[in-house]
C-alpha cells in the first residue's frame, strides 16, 4: 500500500513540474510604437523600457534593432533577424567625415547625410528623405521600399531612445572600468 501511494504521488508531482516547465516563458515589459501606411499597411515596434533595443514586426517578418554596446552612433547601429541571426544591415562610417552609411546582407550600401535644422535635422538617403525631425517632433515620410522602411525604424527607435529617459523601476549599470592586469 505505501509503495503504491508514493508511485502515484512521485507521478503527479512529475507530470505537474513536467507541464509547468513546458509552458514557461519570460516575457519582458515593452513600449509599443505603430507605424501605419495610406493603404492600410501596418507595423509594429516593440521598444524595451531601458530603451536598448526594439523589436519591429513588419509584413509578417521581424527585425532586431539594437546599438552595438549600446553606443548611440551610426557605426554601431545593428539591424537583425532574430529567428536566423542574420545581420540584415549594419551601421558603418560618420556623418562627421560624410560618410555614414548602412550596408546590407545582400552588398547593397545605402549613404545617408544628415541636414541639420534650426529645430531638428534630417537624413537624406539614396532615394531622397529617409527621416525628419522638424520642431523637436518626429514628421511624416514615406519610405519608397523595404530597406527605406527599415532604416527609417531605425531611426524612429534611435530618435525615442535619446529623447526619453528610462523610467525609474529600470536600472543600467554602466563601467567604464577596463582592467588590463596580470590576474585577467
């Protein structure tokens, strides 16, 4: 009787931690941004509450963008595909030196400039405007095909990390301690 009772009570608790484990998952606290089109078009950016990346769901694929150890230049701008981790684009260059440019998995290089302005700026790409920023506010462009659409988002998502602050309940530890001693 007492080998019975604790086969079946060894079961349970193995069936119930069995089906607790399969279903888990860790999901963290987003902002949402939604982009919309004329023709109804629309995507979604998901951008994490410490503002250090931002997922883009959009014609049914997603995108990964993120800076590169969280250093907010164009150089470390990342653009990638979560499901294969496939860099689709990379940030390269300087809008000091004039050339700041975003290349493709496929070779393709897209140069962009960046126009200041009296109240914001602008970034010019190879097919005409890719982003503005006009009174301190993000402006309507239409982007002319997929990798328009995808270095404007990430602009949106770079614009929002620096005009924003993480909110008090977010925490980023930050060193800039580089030790280079005998015991490392």
């Amino acid at each position: 009787m007492n080998n019975t009772l604790l086969v079946v009570t060894l079961f349970f608790i193995s069936f119930s931690s069995a089906s607790a484990q399969s279903s888990a998952e860790w999901k963290a606290p987003m902002y949402q941004v939604n982009f919309g089109s004329d023709n109804g078009d629309e995507a979604k950016m998901e951008i994490d509450k410490g503002y250090r990346y931002a997922d883009l769901d959009f014609d049914g694929r997603k995108f990964h963008l993120f800076f590169n150890l969280d250093i907010n230049k164009i150089k470390q701008a990342r653009i990638v595909e979560p499901k294969s981790n496939l860099q689709i684009a990379r940030g390269k260059g300087s809008y000091f030196w004039g050339n700041a440019r975003f290349e493709f998995v496929d070779g393709e290089v897209y140069k962009v400039i960046k126009k200041g302005k009296a109240n914001g700026y602008e970034i010019i790409g190879p097919n005409g405007t890719l982003f503005k920023v006009e009174n301190h506010a993000i402006s309507p462009v239409k982007p002319i095909n997929e990798k328009d659409f995808l270095i404007q988002a990430f602009y949106v998502f770079k614009r929002i990390k620096i005009t924003q602050n993480s909110p008090s309940d977010v925490t980023i530890f930050y060193s800039s301690y580089n030790s280079f001693g005998p015991n490392e």
